[in-house]
C-alpha cells in the first residue's frame, strides 16, 4: 500500500470517528450517564476507527494519532483536559485504546494462526 492511500484511509478513519462520536454527543449530549455513552463509543465508533487498520502495519506514529482522537473525546466527555483523570476513567469503564485493541487482536491472530 502506497504511503498516500494509507493516509488517506487513517485521515478517511478518524474523520469517522470524530463524526460517529459527535453525531452521538449532539444527540444524546448530556441526558445520558457516562456508562451510556462509554457503551456506544465502544459498539459504533470504535469499530469505524478501527476498521482496516487490522491489516494495515501502522507505523508508531499513526498508532498514537487514534490513541489521541479517542483520548481527546473522552476529555470532552468527561469535561476535563487533565490526561490522568482521563486515564483513570478508562480503566474504571473498561475501555481499551485502539492501540490496545489492535495488539490484542493481532496477538489473538498470531496464536490462532501458528497453532
């Protein structure tokens, strides 16, 4: 894959994170608990950031920038620009960075594939 189509699918990903996640911040906003919207950032938007970069090798820098856009909607979630507290609220949800996810899955792979 050319370095071009792959920044173009990366910025392509995270243009539909960051629209899946607003159209669900505008709508629902604040009526909803955390849990809530944790939960629907994990079943809608994740799976749209996620989606090609399974088979994609990402290069370290590429990996931090989904990190980034995901840490960056949970502190407007969460009203706070503090990283640790943002920290500390993704562990207390169980919520995985996709740098996190990507691992597991290709760890997942490998021990299927090579058994």
């Amino acid at each position: 894959m050319s370095v071009l189509v792959a920044l173009n699918v990366h910025l392509i990903m995270l243009n539909g994170f960051y629209r899946a996640a607003n159209s669900i911040f505008v709508k629902i906003g604040r009526t909803a608990s955390e849990d809530v919207l944790i939960e629907l950032l994990k079943t809608k938007c994740m799976p749209i950031l996620l989606y090609r970069f399974e088979v994609c090798n990402l290069c370290t820098r590429d990996l931090y920038s989904l990190d980034f856009a995901v840490n960056r909607f949970l502190m407007k979630l969460f009203r706070t620009s503090d990283i640790s507290v943002v920290v500390c609220c993704r562990e207390m949800f169980q919520f995985d960075l996709p740098t996190a996810i990507l691992m597991k899955r290709s760890e997942k792979f490998d021990s299927i594939s090579f058994n």
